[in-house]
C-alpha cells in the first residue's frame, strides 16, 4: 500500500487516463496536470512536432523533464502520456510520488476510441492494431511493476467508469495530508 498525496493514473493512449483523470481529480479535489500538455507548454510545440524535430528519444528527455516538475508538488492528479514507463528513473519517480492507477484497455477499445486521431505520432503506421499489440506487450509489464492498482476501463461510459474508479481508490488509497 502506498500513502501518498498524490494519485497518478499510467496506462496505454485511449485509456482515459486524461477524461478520468479531470473526474476523479474534482472529487478527490486535487489540481489536475496530464503531462503531455505539460511538456507542450515548457516546448512550446505541439508534440508531432516534438517528435519530427527531435525523434522519439527527444520526446522522451522532455517527458522525464515533465514528469519531475510535476511530481515536485502535493495534492495533484497527474495524467502521465503512454510511454512514460519506458525509462526505469521514471517509474522510480513514479512509484515514489503517489498512488499510482493503472488504467487497462483492450487494443479493440484504443482502436475504436483513437480512430480519428491524428495526434498520435506512434500510431501514424498503416496497421494501427498490429502497432499497439506490439506496444501493450512490452508495456504491460512495465505498468504492472510500476501500478499500485489496476482498473479495466475497457466498455465503461466515462461516467460509470469513473464512478467504479472512485470506489477502488476509496478502498484503496491511504491519501496523506499535502505537504505544507
Ligand atoms: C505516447 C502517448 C501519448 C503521448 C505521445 C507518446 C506513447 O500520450 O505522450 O504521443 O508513447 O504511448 P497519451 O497516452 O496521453 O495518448
């Protein structure tokens, strides 16, 4: 078990981690960051263009960069991107920074919930399914390693999803008082 002040929520694109996130941050209320919009802040880019300019490996420095100012602070809720378990500093600070959700999907429902997205660089591929099988086996058990709790969120309307989510945390999660 994992007393922390903060909850983090891991999991693969198109699990919900952001609109999840933004809920259960009201009712817990913690201030809300997702990483992403965090490192296209301090780049100024979007991350497309993040990842033309600068490869994927540029994308990651900037994420680790990110992801320690965000676990800096107390009382939040941080939404972490994808791939934010790849590097094993970064799950070290993850693990010691808060509570961390795991949020599991199917490849079927990534598909059909990022099948108009273009936002994505990793999934610029012709075959998208074959792409993110391929990501979820060597990610799952970075996540798995690295996730206080895990949560399907797979055929759950965001509403109800969030609610079942609310009650695990409750059950689970000894929240700390926020440093002063
Ligand atoms: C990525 C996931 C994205 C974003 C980037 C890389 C990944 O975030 O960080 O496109 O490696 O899985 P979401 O998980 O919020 O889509």
């Amino acid at each position: 078990m994992n007393p922390a002040s903060n909850l983090i929520l891991i999991g693969p694109m198109g699990a919900g981690k952001s609109s999840l996130g933004k809920r259960l941050a009201r009712r817990y209320q913690l201030s809300f960051i997702d990483l992403d919009q965090l490192i296209e802040q301090r780049t100024g880019a979007r991350i497309p263009v993040i990842f033309e300019l600068e490869g994927e490996a540029g994308f990651r420095r900037r994420e680790s960069e990110a992801l320690q100012e965000a676990c800096k602070g107390d009382g939040r809720l941080i939404a972490t991107g994808g791939g934010a378990v790849l590097d094993a500093a970064n799950r070290d600070l993850l693990r010691g920074s808060g509570f961390v959700v795991w949020l599991r999907t199917s490849v079927e429902g990534q598909l059909q919930r990022l099948a108009r997205d273009r936002s994505r660089p990793l999934l610029q591929v012709a075959d998208r399914q074959r792409r993110l099988r391929e990501i979820a086996r060597q990610r799952d058990p970075l996540y798995r390693q690295t996730c206080d709790l895990e949560f399907d969120t797979a055929a759950r309307r965001v509403a109800l999803a969030s609610e079942q989510l609310s009650e695990l945390v409750d059950r689970h999660w000894q929240r700390t008082a926020n440093a002063a």
